[in-house]
C-alpha cells in the first residue's frame, strides 16, 4: 500500500484492482507515513484503506509466524499478508526481495 500512496507508478495499475489488505500491513503503512509525512496523513492513509482489510483467523497467524520463524528477514506483517493473500486465492502484492521467488507473489520494485 505504501507504493501506492506515494505513487509509485509501476503501481498505478493496482489502484483500480480489487485489493485486500490485513490489518498488520495498515499498521507497517501507517507507521511508514508516519515517518515519511505526519501523523494526520498517517491516520488518512490508514482510514483510507481501512475497508480492504480482511479479518484474520487465528490459524492464518499461526502459519505466517511459522513462515517468519523459518525466514526471519521477513516482516510479521507480511507474512501475515502473504498467508492471507494465499488463503482467499490472492496474489500477494509486494516490492519486498525477499518474497521475489515465493509461490502466489505479484512482484514490482
């Protein structure tokens, strides 16, 4: 989402897409507005994708933290991304390397 609000063009594309999100990854992009912009563009970012989120089983956290356990580079948000990206039949949409090679990953740098 980060990409997206900054405008990143090799995003542009997304912006029209059907997204989700979890509630973990609004948190990493609320927390890198805040250190980019302010607090109130954080908080407008947040509430903007705030709908997209998707609710997170407790089995889902459970597989994503096992993932983050075997490659500790990873964020816990994003494993926690990734797993429910897999779980609803998504593609996880990232510009993280180290997801580059991972099955169901929609890369762009």
């Amino acid at each position: 989402m980060i990409e997206i609000v900054k405008g990143n063009e090799r995003y542009r594309r997304y912006v029209a897409a059907e997204l989700s999100t979890s509630r973990w990854n609004l948190v990493e992009l609320y927390l890198a507005v805040l250190r980019e912009r302010n607090e109130e563009e954080a908080r407008r970012q947040f509430v903007r994708f705030r709908p997209l989120a998707v609710d997170v089983p407790d089995d889902w956290i459970f597989e994503a933290m096992a993932m983050k356990l075997s490659r500790s580079s990873l964020s816990y948000a994003d494993t926690i991304g990734y797993t429910a990206a897999r779980r609803l039949g998504a593609r996880f949409l990232t510009g993280d390397e180290a997801f580059r090679r991972l099955p169901d990953v929609e890369f762009r740098s």
